[in-house]
C-alpha cells in the first residue's frame, strides 16, 4: 500500500470488499439453485414413477402387454421432452414394454438389485436421470410384502435443469458485475474528492520551493484537507519571512567579501611575483647543470678517447681488462650526468623507457664488475645469486635496470664497512608473456633508524646530515631510483634497523621475448666433471653451487677447512677445484699451503678471489693455480675459464664460421632517405639474395603489383604517398597480400606501434637499425629457411674517427654501417651534406609557425641520425619529435630547436667544412 498513489489506494479498499462479498453471495446461491434443481427433477421423477408402478400391477400380473403398452405410452405423452423412455421389465429383466425405444436402450436393461425389492434407485448417466421402481406383484402371499412380479424404468432429461442452471449462473454473474461497476463510479468519486485538492496543495508546495507564492489554495477546503492547506499558508509566509532575512545576510557577505576582494588581487600578484621568481632560478639552475654537464663530458671524452688510443697497443689479458673497467666507468658517469639532467622528467613522469632485448644476468655482472674494487677495497664479500628459474632473455630498457642496480648495490658498499653485500634475483611468471624480477640487495652496514627511512626517498634527502660530509652523494640516487622502480611496473621497499644492516628490494616487469640469439656457454664441456669447490662464505658458496649444478657437474662442496681435508681424503681425484677466498695479505700462506695440497688431487686448480690485484693473481698462479678470478663470479668468464682445457678435443666445440649464408628470399626496401636506404641494402646484402628498392609508398604499390616478394621493409613517413597507405593497398590488391611487412621508422611511441600492428604490418623496427635487430626479424619471418644461422661476432679494429667532435660516436657509426668503414664514412657524409639545408628548412618552419611541415622536416632528420653515430642529435631529434606529435606548440619546443641548430652548426666546424662541401 505504501507504493500506491491515494487514488489506487481508494479504489483498493472500494472494489476488493464489493468483489469480495459479491462472489460470495452470488457463488451461494448459484450452488443452492443448482442443488434445488436437482432435488426438484429427482422428486418429480419419484411423483410419476411410484404411480406407474401402481397402475401397471394387474396388468402385468395377467401379463396384459396391451394394457401395459397403452399405459407407458400415455406416461411417456403426458410428461414430454421432460421423459424420454419409458420400459417394463419382468422379474429376468426381460422387456415387456416400452416408449420409445431408441438407440442406446439396450444399456437400460441393466436393472438395480435394489429394484426387485420394491425400492426406489436412481441413477445418474450423463444429461440423463434413470429411475428405477419394482412392481409389487398383488397375487402375493401376505407374509411376502416386498415380492415384486418385475421394475418399471423412467429416463429423465436433465437438460432443462441444466439449462435453469446456467441461466442462473448468468444472472448472478451479470449482478456482480453490476455491483462492481457500481463501486468503481463511487471509489471514483470519493478519490476526486480527495486526490483534486491534494494536487492544488502538491502544486502549491511546488511553487513555495520555487520561492512563488501560490494562488490556487486561497479557497477553503473540507475536513482534514482545509487542515493541510492552512498549514501550507502558515510555511509560505514563514518562508517568505526566511528570505528576507537571508536577503539581508547576503547583501552583508557580498559587502564582506568586496572588501577582501582587494587583498586577494594583492596577494595574487604577490604569489604571480614568486612564481615567476621561482621559474627563473629553475631556468638558472637547469643552464648551471647544462653547463656543468658540458664541462664535465669533455674531460670524461678525452678519458675514454686516450682510453681507445690504448687499445691499440699491445695488451696483455690483465691491462685489457683495466681499459675496459675504465672505459665502462666512464660510460657510466656520463649517463649519471644525463639522469642528473633528466630528474626533472622523472618528477614529471614524463622518461621513455627503452623496450630491446637483452640478457639480464650479463646486464648484471657488468654492474657488479663496475663496483667490484670499491667491495675488495673494504675487504666485503660480494655476491650475486640468480634463480635457475629466471629466464636469460627478457624485452625492457636495460640501461635503466642497471642504474637502479647501480645505485642500490653502490649505496650497500658505501655504507658497509664489514661484512657482505649480497644480491638476490627470483622471478615470478605473469599473464601475457611477461615475469617479474624480484631484486633484494642487502648489506651488513650501518643501517637506518625507522624514523629516517622516508627522507631517503625524497629530492636531495639523506638519511644524516652527516652523511653527505662523510660518504659524499647529491641524494638524488634512490629519488630517481624510485621513480624508475615505478616506471618499470613495480616499486621499491626498504628494510632495516641501526646496527642491523640494509635490505632494499625492488620488482620490475619485463617481457619473455618470443625469439633471441643463443649466446652459447661452452658448459658442455664440463658435463659429468668431478669438481671440488670450498667456500666459507654461506652466500657466495649458494650463489656458485647454483651456477656449477647447473652446468651438470659431479659437485663436492665444503663449508670450511675439515670437510675440504675430508674431501681430498677420498680415493679418487677431482678433474677441477675451486678455492674461494676472501683474499688479503693475510690469506696469501693459507692459500699457498692449500694449492700445494690440491695439486695431488685435482687435474686443475682455480682461485676465487675479492681483489683485483695483478700482482697476487700473479703470485697465486705462480704458486700453482691454473687461473683466478675476481668475486663475484662472472658465469661466462667462470664458464670459460673451466671449460678452456677441454674444449679442443671436445666434440660439440668448433669455431664458427664467420660467413653468413644468404637466405633464398627477395626482400623490397622501401624508404625516401638515401641514406637509410643504403644503410638497409648493406645490411641486407650479406643475408638475402635478392634485392629491390622504392622511393616512396606509390612505387612500393606498382613494384608490388608486378614482382612477388618474401619480405618487406617499409618507412612510414615519406611523400607522395606514406608507409601506411601503402601497407593497405599492397594488402588489399597486389601479389604480395601474404607477404610480411616491416615497419622502419626512427620514431614510435606505445600507441604508434599497436596502431601499425593492427593496419597490417607484421612487426616493426626502431632506427637505428643493427645486425641483432635485423637478425631478429629475419629469423621470425624466415624460420623455416634452415640454413639461416645467427651471424657469428668478430672483434672490431679500432678505426680512427674522420674528425674529433662532441657529436659523434665513430664506434657507434660503424657498427651501425654493420662495420663497414667505406659505408660509415659515406653516411656520415650524406647526412653532413644535408645539414644547411636542414638548417634552412627548420628556419622556415619556425617562421612561418608551419608545425606539420616541422614536424616532417624533424622526422626525416631523425631517420638519417639513426645510422651516422651521431647519438647526440638524435636524442634531441627524437625530443623534440615525441613532443610535437603530442601536440607540443613550436613555442614551447623552441629552446630545444634553437639547440639542435647550435649542435648542427657544432658538428658541421667540427668537420671543417663549409657549405656543399665533404670532408
């Protein structure tokens, strides 16, 4: 009732009673006329049956048929339709008379027993009442007064009755519905009477919210309803008493807050003054780090420059791994200097990742490798352990991966005086081809007091202000750690205690690639090899057995001196011993007594050591080990040095052929710079057999319309007609509908590449372009050419550069002309040529505020950087292409456009030249 209007309400309680009640009384007496009917047909069958059967005894004890027929046909006469047979049986129920006989009269014979008694039976058949009477027979002896000489039968019609009954059915139906009418007109009437003045008080109430004054309830009502409307009246005028009072509050705060408004304004401008004071000094303090940047590469270039003039000089084993540790640590500072550069972009969000293959535990031992001396300088145990489980090969940006395994291990040997450092690498398998790298990096230092932990990852925060005074640092590491944990899909957890330690740990998402170049390890060699290894140090003994059982050998492992005796106890030798030690003077004698033991029970003998001394590994193998390395274990130098005296007689070890089989394949090329195209031809032609090239997108479509090919490579953005077009109508109408298309473009962001995917390309590659990368391809859409094999690696000679600049990478052109020298020159060439006209275009671009033809004119010129090792340019190149194609205005790229001039203008006094002209 409660979700009823008033109305249906009235209706309800109106209609259910009348219906209610009719059917009761109606469906009464229906029944009770349909009964009476009955008892009336029944008691006028017995009226005229007990009769006949008086009137017919004489004659049928004289057996009188005549009689007997005259007197049941003048019963049946008299009493038509209401009769409709009339019959005589004698006491074998044998028929004397009968009026009429009809089709079913035979089933009449059936007598009751009842009926030879002188009892009345009825019988119900249908529309039909029988009756059934004996006749008594008046010859009888008195002492037998219900002997009978036969039954007289009378079948009624019931269909009058039947008749009378419906008729009666009809009438009380037609009088309920009458009666029901009847209540619905009055419960209409009553709820009019109701619901109209509870809408004029609805409407009413309506207005008074609306702040009108109602009209339409100044007339009196009735009853409870004229209760209602006054109190509707007495709220309208409370109401309009309310708004004239907060009418005067208003005026009052609009009087108030006119008079504040003046000190906002001030206090406006005061904060506008602040703002832009503020972006000054920021402008100030990113042209300081700018400078500094400058001022610290250029020493940093001429250390790695000497550094490669030393490469050329004859080498032994030890000093080339010096160079090498040089070289790379400057590799390293100078991208800390760019993170520097770039922190604010990790406070923006706005750093790219790089998604390339690579192989994490190299990407690892080259940061170890880094760090390493500063450990064996403190006397800490490194130590590395990887999960057999985590896969070699993932997609992601390992240059990232390893700053933050930079910092974190950095900071674990920086704070630890004694003691270990030690790293943990596991992994857990996530939907969609991607896992999960779960990195914990602990040490045994100083720790952090709980309420110090949060400033460690703020801006410039330490832990101490003593900190920065005693272990150096800018305090910007674990900030841009963080930012880069986050990045990668996963964040960064701190544990730790003063006195206790450290112990950072951080997950980072990567994805499983479907296909990657096998780096083999000759650890076939050393299957089945009975190997001895001592360690004392409990995690670095967990972190070698893991490699070592992994590589199928026979391992012995000893914890400390008395089980290593007991080893060597045994009645057989060992073909390897590993000895790990922490190394120091004060360990020279034990280990020296140790070599001189293991000699008559092992074939070879290796030293794990945490030092980077020459002159003890020196004094160490002159001692009788056959080799040392420093700790931690490298695994591809371990596995080398093990492996190195069997693998000449070892069955599954050759070398490899330098000569690459070409594929049997004819590949299209497709690409408006010259200098791309040529790039892509060169590397091409050592690995296909056949090669054409188009300048644009409507050549590749008529090319393809003629000649059929295995493969496709095509730029995306040229004129005439782009890469994307193109990729459509050879794959709507051309012989090459199945062929694969490569995407090459210098530029693509997340969405690009989906987008590419789904108009039909087959995969893509990012400029610049390199033999892993082609190599890639090639094998995904050429697997089943069986002579295809990964090309093998060969050293590269140190080429002079052309020219000394700031700008070019000569080691990065030539490896990216597949390290042709001839094709590296002539790119570079190419692309020095095209620099005043560049400078030229982008000038007139910038003057006439033309953004697409901008946007078009960087493009192409971050295509040409990719292949000239110019890494520079092409960083600012791509800059400033990511931010117009996320619709950057010309004025807000202007300061990185008015620098890409500067370096262009760089590069070209580098060279010496002037306009037109080549070096």
């Amino acid at each position: 009732m409660n979700r009823l209007g008033l109305r249906d309400s009235v209706l309800i309680l109106t209609l259910v009673p009348t219906v209610v009640i009719g059917l009761l009384l109606g469906g009464y007496f229906t029944i009770n006329r349909y009964l009476e009917l009955d008892e009336f047909l029944i008691e006028q069958g017995n009226t005229i049956i007990e009769p006949l059967s008086i009137a017919i005894e004489k004659p049928l004890a004289e057996n009188d048929l005549a009689t007997l027929n005259r007197i049941v046909q003048h019963i049946h006469n008299a009493h038509s339709p209401l009769i409709k047979s009339v019959a005589v049986f004698d006491t074998s129920d044998a028929l004397l008379a009968a009026s009429p006989r009809h089709r079913n009269f035979d089933q009449l014979r059936n007598v009751p027993i009842e009926a030879h008694q002188s009892s009345n039976k009825v019988i119900r058949d249908g529309d039909f009442l029988i009756f059934y009477q004996g006749v008594l027979d008046p010859n009888a002896s008195s002492l037998l007064p219900f002997s009978t000489n036969g039954t007289v039968m009378i079948q009624f019609n019931r269909q009058g009755a039947i008749v009378e009954q419906q008729k009666a059915i009809l009438i009380s139906a037609a009088v309920i519905l009458l009666a029901i009418g009847f209540a619905v007109v009055i419960s209409i009437r009553l709820s009019r009477l109701i619901t109209q003045p509870m809408r004029r008080l609805v409407h009413a109430a309506t207005e008074v919210a609306h702040g009108k004054e109602p009209q339409n309830i100044i007339q009196p009502m009735q009853g409870e309803l004229e209760q209602l409307r006054q109190g509707l009246v007495h709220i309208t005028e409370y109401m309009a008493q309310e708004k004239d009072e907060m009418q005067r509050h208003i005026d009052q705060a609009t009087a108030d807050y006119q008079e504040t408004l003046e000190q906002y304004e001030t206090q406006n401008i005061q904060l506008n003054i602040a703002k832009r004071e503020a972006l000054a000094a920021n402008q100030v303090k990113s042209d300081f780090l700018a400078k500094m940047s400058h001022e610290l590469r250029t020493p940093l270039n001429g250390v790695i420059g000497f550094a490669r003039q030393l490469y050329k000089t004859p080498l032994n084993k030890s000093q080339k791994d010096y160079l090498d540790t040089i070289e790379a640590s400057a590799n390293s500072l100078l991208i800390i200097i760019s993170d520097i550069l770039d922190f604010s972009k990790l406070e923006a969000g706005a750093m790219e990742l790089e998604n390339i293959q690579f192989q994490l535990r190299d990407a690892v031992n080259e940061v170890l490798t880094l760090l390493a001396p500063g450990a064996h300088e403190k006397h800490l145990e490194l130590s590395i352990h990887v999960n057999p489980k985590v896969p070699e090969h993932l997609m992601g940006d390992p240059t990232r991966f390893k700053q933050i395994l930079t910092n974190l291990v950095s900071n674990a040997i920086k704070f630890t005086e004694k003691g270990e450092v030690t790293i943990d690498i596991s992994s857990r398998l996530l939907a969609d081809e991607r896992t999960s790298l779960l990195i914990s990096v602990k040490d045994t230092g100083v720790g952090i007091a709980m309420d110090k932990q949060d400033a460690l990852f703020t801006p410039f925060g330490q832990a101490d202000s003593s900190i920065t005074r005693k272990f150096g640092g800018t305090g910007l590491g674990l900030i841009i750690t963080k930012h880069l944990v986050e990045a990668m899909g996963g964040r960064i957890t701190l544990n730790s205690a003063p006195g206790k330690g450290t112990c950072f740990t951080f997950n980072a998402v990567f994805k499983v690639p479907d296909h990657h170049f096998q780096s083999e390890l000759p650890c076939a060699s050393l299957v089945n090899k009975r190997v001895l290894y001592f360690e004392q140090s409990e995690h670095s003994y967990m972190a070698t057995t893991s490699i070592l059982n992994s590589w199928g050998v026979h391992l012995t492992g000893c914890r400390n001196l008395e089980e290593f005796e007991e080893a060597m106890a045994a009645d057989f030798g060992f073909d390897i011993c590993i000895i790990g030690d922490p190394g120091g003077v004060e360990s020279m004698s034990l280990l020296k007594q140790l070599i001189t033991v293991v000699r008559k029970h092992s074939d070879y003998l290796y030293l794990l050591l945490n030092t980077v001394s020459h002159n003890m590994r020196e004094a160490l193998i002159g001692s009788g080990a056959d080799g040392c390395l420093s700790k931690p274990v490298n695994h591809r130098k371990f596995c080398e040095m093990l492996a190195a005296p069997y693998r000449l007689d070892h069955p599954t070890i050759h070398t490899q052929d330098s000569k690459t089989t070409k594929l049997p394949i004819k590949a299209l090329v497709v690409d408006d710079n010259d200098a791309n195209l040529k790039l892509i031809c060169a590397l091409l032609e050592d690995r296909v057999d056949n090669m054409d090239t188009a300048h644009n997108g409507a050549q590749a479509v008529e090319v393809c319309k003629s000649y059929q090919y295995d493969l496709i490579f095509m730029d995306i953005q040229m004129p005439i007609m782009d890469g994307i077009t193109a990729c459509k109508l050879i794959k709507e109408s051309s012989i090459n509908e199945e062929t694969p298309i490569i995407a090459v473009t210098a530029h693509a962001l997340a969405g690009e590449k989906e987008q590419l995917k789904e108009v039909g390309f087959a995969s893509y590659l990012t400029k610049p372009l390199d033999e892993d990368m082609l190599g890639e391809v090639l094998m995904q859409h050429a697997a089943s050419q069986k002579q295809w094999r990964e090309r093998s690696n060969g050293k590269t000679t140190v080429i002079e550069p052309p020219f000394e600049s700031s700008c070019l990478n000569w080691e990065l052109a030539l490896q990216r002309a597949g390290g042709k020298e001839e094709l590296a020159h002539e790119m570079l060439n190419m692309l020095l040529l095209s620099i005043p006209e560049t400078l030229s275009l982008v000038e007139e671009a910038m003057a006439a505020n033309a953004q697409e033809r901008l946007l078009s004119i960087i493009h192409k010129f971050h295509g040409a950087c990719c292949y000239t090792g110019v890494p520079k340019l092409k960083k600012l190149a791509e800059l400033i292409e990511t931010a117009m194609k996320e619709h950057a205005t010309i004025n807000e790229i202007e300061p990185e456009l008015l620098e890409l001039q500067d370096e262009l203008r760089n590069l070209m006094d580098d060279a010496g030249l002037e306009k037109n002209t080549s070096y």
